[in-house]
C-alpha cells in the first residue's frame, strides 16, 4: 500500500476487512480501519455479493483494473471468507477513492450454519453506494426465491432507534444502494414478445408482479417488492460464457485475448457503468462519507452484530457525528494554533496586525471544520469551536500584552540608563539642575518613542515607567536652589499636563485595543454564520437529491402498478409521496434555517459580548432574511 499526498491510499492488493471466523464470529481487522482512517478523500463503495463460486471476485479485479488481487478460486470450495477490501484512486471521479468490497458467497455449503449469509449480505447494502448482485443462468422465480437475503433485510437493519407509523421501503430507499445485477454465463435470447429487448427490461419483466392476495402469490411477490422498493435505482447486465470450462479453471492467468469477445464487451460496458454512474457512499440525510467515517461506520455496524443487536442507522448516525465533529473541532483548532504560532512575531506593533492574522488564520479553521463537520445538531460543535478558538486568541493577544510589556521595559532600561546614571551620581542636585534633567529626560522619551519593536503597550509602559520617577524630578526641583516660586508652580503645572496627556494616550490606546477585539469578536461571528449559510445550503441541496431520488423512485413504481392493475397500492404510494413532499418543504422552509441561525447568535453570546450590540439584533435579523428571498 501507497499514501498518497491527496489525501487516499494506493493498495498494491485487497485485504481483509471483516473476518468472518469458522465460529461464526463476525470481526473487523484493525489493520484495514487504519487504511480507511488515512483516506481523507470522499468514497465511493462498491460492492459484489452472490452464490459461491459465481465468479464475483472476477468483476471485482476489472474493476480495479487487475487481472487477480481478490482471489478467484477454480474448485467448488468458497475462497473469500468475510469481506475483503480493495482501495484505489477513483479513475473517473477527481478527489475520490474507489472501495471495493468482494464478499464471501452465499450459501456455502461447508459453511454447514448459514446465519451468517444474512449478516455478509446485510453488511453489503450497509457499506455500499451501489450493490452488485452476481448470479449464474437466468432471472427467474427460482433465482428471486434464492435471493431471500432481500426479504430478510428489516430483520437485520433498522432505520430508527424507535419504530414508527412511517412507510419502511420509504425509510429504507434514503440510505440503500443502488442495486445492478450480474446475470453470469447468460444463454437466452433477449427477447419478448418476438421483439428485443435490453437487459434492464429482461431485469423489470422478471419482476412484475402477481395479483392476488393467496400465499403462493405472496411469496412470489415478497423478493420482487423487496427489489421494487428498497433499492432506489436497478440495472442488469448479462454475460456470455468467458470462455471454456478448461481455460476459466485459470482465469487469473487469462488476458482478454484468451476470453470470448462478447463476455470482454460486457464486462467492458459493466466496468464503465459502475465507475461512471455509482455515487458517493452517502448516509441518510445525503452526507458524503470519507473513508475515515466509513472505516468508524463498519466498527459500529460489527459491533453491534456482535453483541446482539441489529444495526440502527439512525444511532450509527448520531453516533458517527460526535466522533467526526469532535474531531472537526480538534483539527480547526490545531490548524489554528500551528498558523498562528507561523505568523505571529512577537509583540506585534499594532492590535490591528495580530488581529488581521487573526482573521486570516480563523477562517480557515472554520472552513476546515465546516469541510469535516456533519449534523452539527443545534450548531453545538461549532459554538464549541468559536468558544476554543476566542479562548485561544485571548491567550495569544495575553501573550502579546506580555511580550510587549517585556520589549518596552528592554527599550525604557536601554534608553533611560544614562538618566538614571546621572541621577544616581547626584548630577542634577545643583542649581540650574532641573532644567538640565528635565532637557535629557525629554530626549529619553524621544528617543524611547522613535524606538521600534514596542508593540501595543508603548504608551502604558512608559506611562507608568514616568510614575514611578515623578517623585525624582519633584525631588530635584526642590533641591533647585535657583528656580523661583513662579517658575516651580509653573514646572510643576507643566508637568501634570504632560502625565494628563500620557494617562489620556495609554487609556487611547487600550480603548483601540479593546475596541478591535470586540470587533473581532463580531468579525469572528459574521465569518461563522456566513460559513454555515454556505455549509447550511449544500446540506440542504444534498438532502434535495436524496428526496428527488427517493421521490423519483416512488413515482416511476406508482406508475408500474397503474399500468399491471395495482390501482389500490398505487393510491397508498401517493400517500408516502405526499408525506415526502411535506418533508422536504418543512425541511427546506426559511423558518427552519433562521432560527438556526438565532439560536447561534443567542449562544454564541456568552463568549463574544463583542457581538452583543449590532450583530445580536440586527445582524442576526439579516442573515435570517437571506433565508427568506
């Protein structure tokens, strides 16, 4: 295996995933959730499940573009056990890491307890963005019957962690793959009615339904409305023969010259389908999932098989979100740190510099986060976040005060030493000696003023440098034997203007300071809501494509049962039609989006009094209104 600089991996072969032991025990290896962890990049997840020695690991390998990796077997005995993974470079999809899945075959027969088949099967749809089902001869009722792994699904999935009155298929279509199936050493004619026919229509011939309401009818129709209505979109693709039955004893060793033509032209139009059509391995609500979340997803999924439990996608959800915006924060934070800890040189001259890194590193730490972040319920990890982020800023501009306070006392001791000199040896306790001080200290502070590196506590510091030596010059003012009267009021008066003027300086220039980081504070408000507006409206416009796809589905099967006499189920599916429609009006509603936006505001209050004034009444108020255009 090879990392790759954009974020995936390159395996040179497939490893194991989920061991499947001879127990029966289901377990994930840690060594490929560590490969998973590394793949930054969004996935798209393939996966082949069918009968034993049918000739699933075959499409896989063309699908990573290899003649072997998954292993192919020769004899009757099931060589993959569990399921085995293969990641690669997407090669149609920039940014995007092809996962392939090649499970073991269904019903084993050394496998004597097939409980398991159900689990592997399971697993597949759950992990999956499009399902390859294989199989060998022809699509018909004994081949449906065999794949009663599809009938089974809601005993070993479950959408909510609380059941309810809403339609199951409809649930199940959100999060489903797309589901193609393979029909192996196909021999028939592609023909009905003496006129041809594709593949797709051979696939939804054969899934017609009966009428009637007998138990025979009922288990013919069981697998067929499994098909029908948990899978979003279905295709089929047949294939002739490969080849002789000597040569496919060695299907490793063949190159496509040793196999028939027509079975290389298939599986040429299979791999171009699958890698141009198969989406983003999605979860419900049309999160795209990374090959991270998807190795935290297949641990949870396990898990739970393993302690008795059937999978929930709603919990497995939920639960996956705290894992991924925890770290969303901790990633954003440690971008921000590491950035600012690169550009900051210390003690900036002005408030505004280290605030424009600031604003400049923020960003981007939001935006990391907002790029890792999903179903941040009631925005609580990126209040977080802003709370983290203004807590780490305060330390930096605390640190700012600190190291310009260090910089200036450097300066005033550098500066004033040969005053202090003087003093000390008694030069200025002499008639005519005040106005000598007072003519060196002007220079001191001169030169202490044109001195650069002082950073923000310039004024401060020298203000109350000069404090503490007033009691010097009154000291030498009064040992001035030839001032007279007049002329020490008048010094005197002189010199309270001048330690007005530095107390109103010191106090202008904590004001700018404090002024700015309140507006920082707004800046850093203004920044996140502007970035979850953005991140608000592609959830919205994922979640738009789950409901048009789901949508879509339900409508092209309404109108399959008008035409084959369905009249009374087609009723009942414009009902689960209109409830999706309520959904996704509520869902997208400006109401929806605006008190979001509120409550963040409210929140985000409590560690940004800076926000408190404009932003929290108007400023709210008009992010919400761009909801409503």
């Amino acid at each position: 295996m090879s990392i790759m600089s954009q974020g995936t991996v390159s395996m040179r072969e497939p490893v194991c995933l989920i061991e499947n032991d001879k127990d029966g025990t289901l377990r994930v290896l840690p060594q490929a959730v560590e490969i998973l962890k590394q793949i930054d990049q969004l996935v798209v997840v393939v996966a082949v499940v069918g009968l034993y020695r049918t000739g699933k690991s075959y499409l896989m390998n063309r699908l990573a573009g290899k003649r072997n990796g998954f292993a192919l077997g020769s004899t009757i005995q099931s060589k993959t056990k569990g399921i085995w993974m293969w990641c690669v470079p997407h090669p149609k999809k920039p940014k995007h890491t092809l996962v392939l899945l090649d499970t073991e075959g269904l019903g084993d027969v050394e496998k004597g307890d097939t409980k398991n088949d159900n689990w592997v099967f399971s697993l597949a749809v759950l992990l999956s963005s499009t399902l390859v089902y294989n199989s060998i001869g022809t699509i018909d009722n004994d081949a449906l019957q065999r794949l009663h792994y599809v009938t089974e699904l809601t005993e070993h999935i479950k959408v909510k962690s609380r059941a309810g009155d809403e339609d199951e298929s409809t649930e199940f279509m959100r999060f489903f793959p797309s589901f193609v199936w393979a029909v192996r050493d196909f021999t028939l004619e592609l023909v009905h009615d003496g006129k041809q026919i594709t593949a797709d229509q051979y696939l939804e011939k054969a899934l017609t339904l009966k009428t009637g309401h007998g138990k025979q009818t009922v288990q013919y129709n069981l697998p067929r409305d499994c098909l029908r209505n948990y899978f979003p979109t279905r295709k089929c693709f047949v294939f002739d023969r490969p080849a002789s039955a000597e040569k496919m004893k060695r299907m490793d060793e063949l190159s496509d010259e040793d196999l028939e033509p027509s079975f290389v032209e298939q599986a040429g139009h299979f791999c171009n389908h699958i890698m141009s059509e198969t989406k983003t391995k999605t979860m419900k609500g049309g999160y795209s999932m990374t090959g991270r979340m998807l190795g935290n997803l297949t641990k949870m999924y396990v898990d739970a098989i393993c302690s008795g439990q059937i999978p929930c996608l709603e919990n497995a959800v939920v639960a996956l979100a705290q894992i991924e915006n925890s770290n969303a924060v901790a990633a954003a934070v440690k971008s921000y740190k590491e950035e600012m800890a690169s550009w900051v040189v210390f003690p900036t001259e002005t408030q505004e510099e280290l605030s424009d890194i600031h604003g400049a590193v923020e960003k981007n730490a939001v935006k990391i986060f907002m790029d890792l972040c999903f179903k941040d319920e009631d925005q609580k990890y990126q209040l977080e976040l802003m709370n983290q982020l203004q807590t780490e800023y305060e330390a930096v501009c605390e640190k700012n005060v600190v190291e310009s306070k260090k910089a200036c006392e450097s300066i005033i001791r550098q500066t004033f030493e040969p005053l202090e000199r003087n003093i000390a040896s008694g030069e200025y306790m002499s008639a005519g000696g005040y106005q000598q001080y007072r003519k060196e200290l002007q220079n001191c502070i001169k030169n202490y003023d044109s001195a650069a590196g002082k950073g923000i506590k310039n004024e401060e510091s020298l203000k109350e440098y000069l404090a503490k030596t007033e009691s010097i010059g009154q000291a030498i003012m009064t040992a001035d034997q030839s001032l007279t009267d007049a002329q020490r009021k008048e010094q005197e008066n002189l010199a309270r203007i001048e330690a007005i003027e530095r107390e109103s300086r010191a106090s202008e220039e904590q004001r700018k300071i404090a002024e700015k980081q309140l507006m920082d504070q707004e800046r850093t408000f203004q920044e996140n809501m502007k970035q979850l507006e953005k991140k608000m409206e592609e959830d919205r416009k994922n979640a738009a494509v789950e409901f048009n796809t789901v949508m879509n589905s339900k409508l092209q099967e309404q109108q399959a049962l008008l035409k084959q006499g369905f009249d009374e189920r087609a009723k009942l599916m414009q009902e689960e039609i209109n409830s999706l429609k309520r959904e996704k009006d509520e869902n997208e509603s400006p109401s929806f989006f605006s008190n979001i936006l509120d409550t963040v505001g409210q929140a985000a209050t409590m560690f940004l009094p800076g926000i408190i004034p404009k932003v929290a009444g108007m400023g709210i108020s008009a992010f919400s209104r761009l909801f409503r255009k």
